[in-house]
C-alpha cells in the first residue's frame, strides 16, 4: 500500500483534528502518501481530494471541528453512490481509506469494504454510542462542555430556588447525559436505555421539597424526548418554578480535552497500522487502555449499552 485518504464525515466531534493529524502524521512516518477528502462521502463523491503534508496538519491538535470538513450524505447510502465513491478513489491512486466519524460513517465504511475496498473506521462522535469501544473521540471534551454549562445553571438555580430541565445530546444514547448528571449531582438522570416512570420523578421532587430542597436540576437525554415536554409536565404536576435549558450545538464544539487529544491520537495511528498489516473492514477502539479492532459487521450489530451500575449508582446519590 502507496497511498492512502482520510476523511470526517457526520456530526463533527472535538479531537477530530487530533485524529487526522495521527492519521497522516503515521502516513507518512511509515512512507505512504496520503490524501484528504473533504465534506465527508460527499466529497468522496465530487472528487473533493487533495494531498497531504506532514505541515497540513501543524497546529490543529487544540483545535475543535474538522478542517477536512464534514456532511451527512444521503447520496452515498445507495449503490451508485457507493460507486462514484470507489471511482474517485480508484483515480486518484487510493488503495485505503480512514473514515473518522460515528455510526452513519461506519455505514459508509462498512459498504466500501463490502465493495472490496480496504476501510478502517475511527469512532469520532460525542454521543460515545459505537460499539467496540469504552471511548469515542469528542464524548470527553463534550462531557466537560455539560458540566461547565451544569455548574453555570446550578448557580442560577440555587439563587432563585428553581427546578432546571437540561436538554443533552446525544441522539439515541444516554451516556453524556448519564455521566454529566453524575458528575454534577443531578436529582434526576433521564436516559433512553433505561425506563422510567414520571410519577417516580415527580415523587422524588415531591420528597426533596418536603425536606427543605429549594433547587433540582433533572438532566434529560434527547433520545427520550424534548426537555421543554418535561418541564411542562413537572409545571403541570407540581408547583415548583421550573425552567428548561437545551444545552444543543455548543456540546459539539471546543478545543478538545487532554484525554480526547490523546485517544484520537493513538486510534488514528492504530487505523494507518492496520492498513499497512493488510487488515479491511474493521474498526478501532480502545477497551480498558487496550487498543483494539472489530470487524465492522459484528460492531454495528452489537447495540449500544450504558453502564448500568453507573446508572443505579447516579439513583443511590440522588435520593
Ligand atoms: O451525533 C452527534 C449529534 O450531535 C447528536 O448528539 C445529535 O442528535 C445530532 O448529532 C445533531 O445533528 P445535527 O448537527 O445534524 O443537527
């Protein structure tokens, strides 16, 4: 293998940047040539590409987003587009490809490969909701991003006594609202992977209010519904003054975190490894400290999951 390309694709997540530099930067310390593709699949499908050097990526390791840009392509969810894809690639010499980006993107690799065209997908996403690892690139500084915003509307709720619904993303996973609420004491963690009922919820404000509690903060997942829906019905059920936060856009952005910045680093360059050792079809991720590799198919199988214990353990501290 020559030479290889590198794209983002779906929502951008902080320590992308970290991911692309490690991808070339190990490029070319092993001899290959390396070539990135912007806006995703949808500048796979335009021939968008262009060649890398090791100072194309000087000065990006602090910086949030993606300089290679990034888009959600619905036209390479079909054949032809998978094909003007492979096309591309074939004309510019590619002979592998690192695709950094959450579960849409891992889609996109996972037909590449089954097209014959060796792929390597990097988990970048702040919603930590791949399989086949503990961590995804951007789920940390995203983390941090809730809970500075928590602590700001923790202020502002003690001051004026009142009950805060906080919105979170995190698309059909409850991780950054799981571990945002138990790093910040929320009252109440509200996550799609677990049920819930909302007389449960309104029963534990109804304690905390009978032993004095003048403040709440309830933290909601997105995958469970609108933050503004719960507000209204804890407004409808009890007489506490309530207001609704929806954290939105801002979790995506930021210079990513130390731990970010060094994931990132360490799973592109086990992607460019994998490519030189012949491996397709697979994807990186980290296990307790390990890197590792999945075969893409039996990734995207597996459903996501939170940590349960932790989940219960946020309900113990809360009481
Ligand atoms: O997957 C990342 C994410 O930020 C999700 O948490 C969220 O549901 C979605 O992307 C928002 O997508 P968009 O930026 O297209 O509105």
């Amino acid at each position: 293998m020559k030479r290889i390309g590198v794209l983002t694709s779906g929502g951008d997540s902080p320590g992308m940047n970290a991911a692309i530099r490690a991808v070339v930067r190990k490029a070319i310390f092993h001899g290959l040539e390396v070539y990135g593709i912007s806006y995703g699949y949808a500048g796979l499908i335009n021939g968008e590409i262009k060649k890398m050097e090791l100072g194309s990526v000087g000065d990006i390791i602090h910086r949030g987003g993606t300089v290679l840009y990034t888009a959600r392509c619905e036209e390479f969810k079909t054949l032809e587009g998978q094909k003007k894809g492979i096309e591309q690639l074939k004309k510019f010499g590619i002979e592998g490809l690192v695709v950094i980006g959450g579960d849409g993107s891992y889609r996109g690799a996972q037909k590449l490969s089954e097209h014959g065209f060796p792929t390597i997908g990097v988990p970048g996403t702040i919603d930590n909701d791949i399989p086949g690892t503990d961590f995804t690139i951007g789920f940390d500084t995203a983390l941090n991003t809730v809970i500075d915003a928590i602590d700001k509307i923790r202020d502002t709720a003690t001051s004026h006594e009142r009950t805060y619904v906080i919105e979170v993303m995190g698309r059909h996973a409850g991780d950054l609202a799981l571990w945002s609420g138990l790093a910040d004491g929320a009252e109440t963690i509200i996550v799609p992977e677990a049920d819930y009922e909302m007389s449960d919820i309104i029963a534990r404000l109804k304690r905390g209010q009978e032993r004095g509690k003048k403040h709440s903060i309830i933290i909601v997942a997105e995958g469970v519904g609108s933050g503004f829906d719960f507000g209204n019905r804890i407004k409808e059920e009890i007489n506490l003054e309530t207001r609704v936060t929806v954290l939105g856009h801002i979790q995506r952005g930021g210079s990513p975190s130390g731990f970010d910045r060094v994931l990132a680093s360490r799973l592109g360059a086990k992607a460019v490894d994998l490519l030189l050792e012949g491996k397709a079809g697979v994807t990186v991720g980290i296990e307790k400290n390990e890197l590792v590799y999945h075969d893409i198919d039996e990734a995207l199988a597996r459903k996501h999951s939170i940590d349960m214990e932790m989940y219960k353990l946020s309900q113990q501290l809360s009481i």
